[in-house]
C-alpha cells in the first residue's frame, strides 16, 4: 500500500519493502511531495545472507537470485519523463559489521579464484569514529559509507535484473556518492519511483573481486524534482570533498599497476593480476587477500583511450592504508 507523505510527516521506508526487479509498474511504498527526507531501513546487498557470524558455508550457499535486493519504490509527486530527480544523501549509517567476499562466479579475474573467501570487519561505533577498519595488522581501510544501488524507474515495462546498472541509475556501485553528496537521476516514469539499497562501508573504483565491504545500511536522504535539464541523460553526480576524504587517502600517493590490451576488459584483467602480484611479492599477503583488498581500496580506471589499437588501465592502490610498512614497492 503507498502511503501519501506530506513535509510534516516522518518519511520511512522499511527493510521488508524490498523488491528484486526494477518494474515500473511495482506500486510505490510511499508517495512523497519534492524535497522530502525519506528514512531507509536496508539490508545489505546480499540480502543479509551473510552475517558477522557466517562462515565460509554460507558463501558457498549464496543465492545471486536475491542479490542487490532494491527498497522502495517511492513516488514523488510533480517528477514527470524528462525531468531529474536530485538525490541528496544528508546520512548513512552503517551496522556494527561488514562482510567482503570472493565468489567463484564473479569479478574481473574470476577464472584466477575458484575457491571461495569471506572476511568479516568491524564496523562498531569506536571503530567507525577511528575512521577505518582492519583489514589485517599494518592495514587499515578508510571507512566511507555509500549506497551502491540508486535508482529510479526505467522507461520500458517488463522485469529488469537489479544487478547491471542502468541509464536510469540502479547497481552503480559508484563510492563517490557518500554523505553530502548529490546524484542526479533522469526520470523516465510519472512519480520517478525511486529505490535504493546494497550498503557499503568501503569500496574501491571497479569492485574488482565482486564486493565492497557490504553492510546492512541507515540512510537519509532528500529527493527533489528538477526541471528543464532534459540533456541529462545519465546519471551525474557532485561529490563531498569532506566525506570522500580522497586527500587523506592519498596522502603518501599511490603505487598503480597498468593493463595494455586492445581490449578494455582484457586490459583490466591485466592491471588486476599485476597489483595482486604485486601486493603477494610485497605486503605478504596471500592472492585472496590481495584480490579482495584491491577491490576495497584500488581504484580501477583508464588512463589512455586513443593510442588505438591498445588501451591502457591503471590499477592503483593508496600507500597510506600500509601503516607501519615502507612506502616504497
């Protein structure tokens, strides 16, 4: 049942209003005028399969059919096809844990990892208000809460799998949207019909072995309708220097391994393996912990498109969460 808000009203959304397809004929779980600040109640992007007390079994066990769960639909009143819908995040609150994971069918260098991994993190308060977690002695992993699914509504009816993003948003997984930060959405529905969900305390850019450090989600936000911005076709999205902390993060620089490849993806690959070869020769880590701390904190990006034939992409990894360690490679 949707349920009609008005600004004096308390706007929230629950954990058990969840729906695994975007449709936009799902009828909204709530009715919002423009400007309106919703509460969120999420589970995590694995539908909290996976607990602070799982283990390596209930890795093996995870059902991808429930995967990246999305909370809403929320309809907001005026948003109409061709206008934006301004998603600002005023708080994002994440639960006493978090979880990482390697699974054998998924991330960029899969066929390397058949076998399955789990890492639990504490995410307590004192832990939090230290502004990271441990990944393991002498590493330490920035916290920066983000909602990796945020979305309205595609145009075309019919079920669509809430795992591939969309023009219309969904699992982007994009950590540059903590709290402070604005993202713009194009509508394509009456009401936008916006959702949101997949909680992560921290993320690298790529999310290369398939997991953030995922974790159940408090999040405030704000939706407003904006009009006359009909070359917005994507979503885009204005940063928080504070929140983000990139300065902190890379504050001793960063230590990139670069792919060459005709092909994009390939070029991935290539980058991935080389700081996981990297990381092994190094940090004495072993390859499941080197694979899963690049996808926390290594930034997956291009650094040259045009040379063609060949792409080149970049694997870069923060020194500063080595603490204690020589900086050097």
């Amino acid at each position: 049942m949707s349920t009609t808000c008005r600004s004096h009203s308390i706007h929230y959304v629950n954990k058990t209003q969840r729906q695994f397809k975007w449709n936009n004929a799902i009828k909204p779980v709530l009715t919002v005028d423009s400007g309106a600040e919703i509460s969120f109640d999420l589970l995590d992007g694995g539908n909290n399969q996976i607990t602070d007390k799982s283990t390596i079994k209930d890795v093996e066990n995870f059902d991808i059919e429930t995967a990246d769960p999305i909370f809403g639909p929320v309809y907001v009143n005026g948003s109409q096809p061709g206008d934006v819908l301004r998603v600002e995040f005023l708080d994002l609150q994440p639960a006493t844990y978090g979880w990482a994971a390697i699974f054998s069918s998924f991330g960029v260098v899969k066929e390397d990892f058949p076998e399955p991994y789990l890492k639990i993190f504490d995410l307590s308060p004192e832990q939090v208000a230290k502004g990271y977690t441990v990944f393991k002695e002498g590493i330490h992993i920035p916290i920066r809460p983000f909602l990796g699914v945020v979305g309205v509504a595609p145009g075309d009816a019919g079920d669509f799998d809430t795992i591939p993003p969309m023009d219309t948003g969904g699992n982007i997984d994009c950590k540059y949207i903590t709290t402070g930060s604005t993202i713009y959405l194009p509508v394509k529905v009456a009401g936008a019909l916006f959702s949101c969900g997949d909680g992560h305390a921290a993320q690298g850019d790529g999310e290369v072995c398939g997991s953030a450090i995922e974790t159940p989600m408090k999040a405030k936000i704000r939706l407003t309708v904006e009009k006359d911005k009909s070359w917005l076709k994507s979503p885009q999205f204005l940063t928080n220097p504070k929140t983000l902390r990139q300065a902190e993060v890379l504050s001793k620089g960063e230590y990139g391994c670069l792919g060459i490849d005709e092909d994009l993806f390939e070029a991935s690959k290539k980058a991935c393996r080389q700081a996981i070869e990297w990381l092994v020769q190094t940090k004495n880590l072993t390859r499941e912990e080197a694979y899963m701390l690049i996808s926390l904190v290594g930034d997956l990006k291009i650094v040259e498109a045009v040379d063609m034939p060949n792409h080149v992409v970049a694997m870069s990894i923060p020194l500063s969460i080595f603490v204690g360690h020589e900086i050097n490679s």
